[in-house]
C-alpha cells in the first residue's frame, strides 16, 4: 500500500470518527449500537448525503473536496471516496453531490401531481360511493354482506349500525340530483303532497335507529317499528333466513323491541336536534313549536313532501283474548309515541307473535281501532298522527277481507296496509327451478316468508280491498246511515268516512313496473324491503327511474 493510500485511508477515519462522535447520543451505549451508527454514518458519506451537514470547527475558507488527482487517477476503492483538506473558497462537489441527492430535480412537481391524484381519487370515491345510482350498491355491497354475515340477523344489525354510523360523519349513500324535482311522481296522501308514491315497510329500522338515514334513500315515507309498550326479546335466534336463489327471506322474529319508551326517547332527540340546528332552540318549546308545525315541515319526518310512520303492535305475554288489556297496549304507545309520528300503524298482522291475527276478527278489530283512533285524537300538537291498519296475506276470503273492511269504516281509520308476511310456502321462481337441498331445508324454517312470490297477492288483494272500501265510502255518501238527529260530532265522524282510505301495498315489490302495477291496482303508495335488502341501497332510486320511464312511456 502507498504511503498516498495509507495518508487517505487515516483521513477517512479520521472523517468517520468525528462524525460519529457529533451524532452518538449522549445516553450510554452498548458497542453494538456504536457500530451500527459507524456503519450507517458510512453508508450516507458514501451516497453522499451527510457531508454538506456536519457541524464543524474548520475554518470557512475549508472544505471537503475531491483531490485533483481523482478525477485523472482510477481510485483503487470504487465504492470508498478518497478525501483530502485544502485551504480554498471554492465550492464542495460533495455538498453539490448531497443537495442534488435531496432535492431531485422535478421534485416538487412530482409530489404536486402526486397529492393532487390522491385528493381528487378521494373526492372522486366519495361522491361515487355515496351515490344511490352507483352500481357497486346493487351488485357489490349485498354480496360482500352475505359473504361477510352469513347470518342474516348479523347482517341485519350490522346494516343498521352503519348506516348510523356513516350518517353521522356524512358518508351515507343519498340521492344525489333530486331526480324527484321533475314532480313526474308526485303523489297526494292525507292531504300532503308527497315527492313520489315509494315507502320502506317496518321492521328494517325496528328502535327508530335511522329514520334519516333511510330518507336519503329516496322513498316519501319511512316507517319504523315495529314497537311493543314494553321491551321484549322477541324469539330465540336464529331467527331470520336466506333464500338467495329466490331473492326471499324467512324470519321470526317476534317483534323483538327496545319498548316505547326508547323509542319515544330517540324520536324526541331527534326533533331537539332539528329544532337546535333551524334556530327554535333544543328546549321543549323548540320541540314543541316544530311538532305544531311551526317548522313548515310535516312533524313526524321533518322533511318537506316525505311522512314518518310508527308502527306499533302489543306485547307477547299480552293475552290476545282480554281486549281491554290489549287496547291498552296499543293506546301507551300512541300516548308516548304519537306526536312523533305522522302516521301510525296498527300491526295485528305479525306471524310470528301467537294470538296475534286473531285480533283481525271484526269485533275485535273494531274495538281496538276505535282506541287508537280516538288516543290518536288526543296527542298533544296541532296536527294529529293519521291511522293505519296492518293486515295480513292469508285473510284472503271475501268474509275476512268484508269484516275487516267494516271495522276499518266503523272505527274511523284513514287507511290500509296490505299486507304483511305470509306462513305459506310458494313455489319457486320461475316455474319449475329445483332449490338446492340447503335451500329446501331453509323453505321449511317456520315464520313470515317474504319476497317477489307475494307480488301477484298483493295486486289482488289490493284491488280488492279497494273495490270494498270504495265500495263503504259510497254507502256512506248515500246517507242511509246518517239521521238529521244525530249530534255534530257524529256528523263529524261520518264525513270522516266518506274520504276514501288510503291504502299502502307491501309484498312482493321489487322492481319499477311492479311498482307502478300495485298503484294502478288501486293504492296509493308502494312499500319495499325485501327488495331493499337484496337490491341494495339504490333500489329506490333504480325503481324510481324506471318508473318515470313508464309515464314516459305512457305520456308518448
């Protein structure tokens, strides 16, 4: 080795021991540590990045350069630089070596364009992912959920807790270009002008979880529930199934319920938050000067041209046969939850609570109605909750749907829901598919079937009980029932009568034409959720357009 070798490599040393020294820590360490700094110290003189940074004592007129004699001369290390000091002002080729090395040339540019990309890939997924149309919503979302919950209940919560939760950050699917603005679906009930004639039916959104969320989904009336007086658990679990193949679903249930008190609770948080945030303030003066309509907005849903439904129903350990009892099941919940609800629903429907249906019967129908009407009456704000009456599919015959149809007039009840789930089992679709053996073990699960097989039963109920309800409204007209000595509030009631009932058809409603199919049969609104929970978040809004390309269609 050449003295000028051995001269270089004792710099370097030198070089590497004082930068060492100058960024050890100043806490012990072990030799280990030591020679992993060393190591590391090296590798960045070597590349380098640290030589324009040391703090030193050399003059300013010192400086590490390349030796002459490098540039002319091969150096016998390739991979170790050779360094020598000199007394002179000109710039270091190594701190110009270092600063190219941390400032590449287009940097800034580069990361410009970088951060840009994100934030607009951001934006962009934001407004997709929020939007009811984006096609993810009907064939991506329900397929992860029933891969990720094989249990449908699991789903089912799982589907409501975020909801809640992306409504509260802002990140929840919505219509987004108000597609109801052309006024092409507007439709009228209870004498509200209503943005379009679609509904999501009870039992999606049971503890009045996400009524707002759910109105972001397009529909003009959201109902929850249903609600007991009192908490119950409803049936063991498992208790809800799948039928993929048939777009169907079982359950049972069993009107599980935090009680109406809870819900009444959340209701009542709700309107405070709607009267804090439009100036009322959160008091009960606020919310009692929203609930009288002081808002301009309907009490129930707080939002112009959409309804709030809150369906109510009794308790299972409620003895079905003591009426009295029964009654007052369903009076406390509309004590406590009747100001809070534009509508309520009277369920006496549920398969899956024993006794239930048999309050379906005419006497009994008559007599419970006749109590939620006249507490309804009585709910504390200007405008009063309209009634409803949930009935059953499998009351098919005409002396079940004639005695239901009298109590409905004889009670003074404004409308009809047609209908709920059914404990039949129908063949399956189209005709002559043969289901899995795991499906055929499902079909046999006892509770509510429901899904596109109820369709054609729900046309033809509803023409019927239209024809029947029509039918009372003329009757009454005639004034056959009516004497001129009866009292002003019997006059009253009468007068009642004769506007035609409303009617809502739940069943088997899964797309736009069979939509439109159920209101030309005679309701004036159709209800999902079935179809809600296979097509997706933007089922709404897909069925919304596609009926707005029949009247198109109809129009031409």
């Amino acid at each position: 080795m050449t003295f000028q070798r051995r001269i270089s490599i004792f710099r370097e040393t030198a070089v590497i021991s004082r930068i060492a020294a100058l960024i050890r820590p100043r806490t012990p360490i072990g030799p280990y540590t030591v020679t992993l700094v060393y190591i590391r110290t090296i590798w960045h003189i070597v590349n380098g990045n640290l030589i324009a940074h040391i703090p030193s004592r050399i003059t300013n007129d010192t400086r590490w350069q390349w030796p002459p004699s490098a540039v002319s001369t091969p150096n016998p290390r390739s991979d170790v630089p050779r360094w020598s000091i000199s007394s002179t002002s000109s710039p270091s080729p190594i701190r110009g070596a270092a600063a190219e090395v941390a400032k590449p040339p287009g940097g800034k540019v580069k990361r410009y364009f970088l951060g840009t990309s994100i934030v607009f890939l951001l934006w962009a997924g934001y407004i997709y992912g929020t939007d009811t149309r984006a096609n993810a919503h009907r064939w991506i979302v329900p397929r992860l959920i029933r891969w990720y919950y094989p249990d449908a209940e699991d789903a089912h919560h799982a589907g409501v807790e975020w909801m809640k939760f992306l409504y509260r950050f802002g990140l929840h699917p919505r219509e987004r270009g108000n597609p109801d603005g052309d006024g092409k679906l507007v439709t009228e009930v209870f004498g509200y002008t209503l943005c379009n004639p679609i509904g999501i039916s009870g039992g999606l959104d049971k503890d009045a979880d996400i009524p707002s969320a759910l109105f972001e989904l397009g529909p003009a009336i959201v109902e929850v529930g249903g609600t007991t007086p009192r908490p119950q658990e409803g049936n063991l679990r498992s208790r809800v199934f799948r039928i993929v193949s048939q777009n169907a679903l079982i359950n049972r249930y069993g009107l599980n319920s935090k009680g109406a008190d809870h819900m009444a609770a959340v209701l009542k948080q709700r309107v405070r938050e709607f009267a804090y945030s439009h100036g009322f303030g959160s008091s009960e003066f606020g919310e009692q000067w929203v609930l009288d309509g002081g808002a301009g907005v309907p009490p129930g849903s707080l939002i112009e041209g959409k309804l709030l439904a809150v369906q109510i129903a009794k308790n299972k350990d409620t003895p079905e046969t003591d009426i009295e009892a029964v009654n007052k099941d369903y009076v406390y919940c509309v004590d406590l939850l009747g100001k809070y609800a534009d509508i309520l629903v009277v369920n006496v429907s549920s398969p899956n609570t024993p006794g239930l249906r048999t309050l379906q019967e005419s006497g009994p129908l008559t007599t419970l109605l006749t109590g939620v009407v006249n507490a309804a009456k009585h709910t504390s704000r200007k405008t009063k909750p309209y009634v409803m009456v949930k009935v059953s599919p499998d009351e098919d015959t005409d002396e079940q749907i004639s005695g239901i149809c009298e109590a409905v007039r004889a009670s003074g009840v404004d409308g009809v829901i047609v209908g709920n789930t059914t404990k039949t089992r129908p063949e399956a679709l189209p005709r002559g598919y043969k289901l899995s053996a795991r499906e055929e073990e499902t079909l046999k699960e006892t509770g509510g079937f429901s899904g596109p097989h109820l369709f054609n039963k729900t046309v033809s109920l509803v023409t019927r009980y239209r024809a029947q309800l029509d039918k009372m409204v003329v009757s009454d007209d005639t004034g056959d029932s009516t004497s001129p000595s009866e009292t002003d509030t019997t006059t009253s009631q009468m007068k009642s009568h004769m506007v035609p009932k409303v009617i809502f058809a739940s069943g088997g409603i899964m797309n736009g034409e069979q939509a439109a199919k159920t209101l030309k049969a005679g309701a004036d609104l159709a209800m999902l959720y079935t179809g809600l929970v296979y097509g997706g978040s933007g089922t709404i809004t897909r069925i919304k357009a596609e009926m707005r390309e029949i009247a198109d269609g109809v129009e031409k």
